[in-house]
C-alpha cells in the first residue's frame, strides 16, 4: 500500500502530468487507484483554492496600490495649487508694499539689496568704470545708469542693469530706481 499523502507531497506542479500517468501505470492493478485519484482531486482543489486566494490577494494589492497613486497625485496636485497660490499672494504683497511705499513717499521704491555675487561696484572696478578704492554715488533706472553723476553709455547701462536684475530677482520697471553710495574695494 502506498501513503497517498507522501504522494501527494512529493509532486512538483510543474512535472504533475508526469508523475499522474507514471504512478496510475504503477499501481493500476493494485487497487489503489482510487485512492490516487481521491487524493489527487483533494488536491487540485487544494491548488485552485490557494490560486483563488492568492489572486484575491494580488487584486487587493492592486486595488491599494491604485487607492494610494490617486491618493499622491490628489496630494501632488494640490501641493502643486497652494505653490502657484502662495507665489501669487507673496508678488500680490510685493506690489502692494512697493504701491503702498510709492504713495506714502511720493516716489518710486528703492530697493537695498546684498548680494553674494560679485556686487555692482565690484564689478565697476573689474570694467575701469571706477577706481579701487574710491567712494561712488550710483543711480540706476529701466532707462539709465549714472555713476557719480555721469550717466554711462546704453551698453554699460544694459549690462548693469541685467546683472542687478540676475542677482536680485526683480525688475526694473516703470519708475523704479535703485540708488546707493557705496566705497569700492582697494583691489579685485
């Protein structure tokens, strides 16, 4: 007699077929047949069971894994709507303050700013536009750049003018002007 559930255990699914046909042709006039046939319809059902479940599990892992994208692209997009919201406020702010400032002082904004870059005096220096060392008076505008009083050409003045926009991350626009004294380096 042979212990069906030995059997049963030792077949791989992938050579199942095999072994079916190997092990009916052994024992077929041995009256253990049937009981072959039990165990291994036990089985198969053993099988289709476990696929079934493994499936409902994939498709609950699907369904998760879907909930959680619209989940992150809902978020994404919403993050994506207070960014553009706040930037629109805080140049809202800007131009209220600037607004604000021009009224209350019955001239244009003038921004003070420091930059990490080479600075704008600096840079005078470096071009011959002005001695190390010594005390300038700059006025900047959309439409001119003075330094000590004399305004300077329009490509001097379109250079300056882009780089105090590069390294501020304002434009000069309509009536804004930025004007400081400053003292230059002794040497670059």
């Amino acid at each position: 007699f042979v212990d069906g559930d030995t059997i049963v255990q030792e077949i791989n699914m992938g050579n199942w077929i095999d072994v079916q046909e190997e092990f009916i042709d052994k024992y077929k006039g041995k009256g253990n047949v049937d009981l072959y046939n039990e165990q291994k319809e036990a089985y198969r059902e053993s099988l289709q069971l476990q696929r079934r479940e493994l499936e409902n599990q994939q498709n609950i892992i699907r369904y998760e894994l879907q909930k959680r994208n619209e989940e992150m692209e809902k978020a994404h997009d919403i993050w994506q709507y207070e960014i553009r919201n706040n930037n629109e406020a805080l140049e809202d702010n800007r131009r209220l303050l600037m607004e604000k400032y021009e009224i209350e002082n019955n001239s244009p904004a003038v921004w003070q700013f420091r930059s990490h870059r080479l600075s704008l005096s600096d840079q005078m220096v470096k071009d011959g536009l002005v001695k190390p060392g010594a005390e300038i008076d700059v006025q900047l505008t959309p439409s001119r750049l003075k330094i000590n009083g004399e305004k300077m050409s329009d490509e001097i003045h379109a250079k300056y003018l882009k780089l105090y926009e590069d390294q501020q991350g304002v434009e000069l626009t309509g009536k804004s002007k930025v004007e400081f004294t400053t003292k230059s380096k002794q040497g670059l």
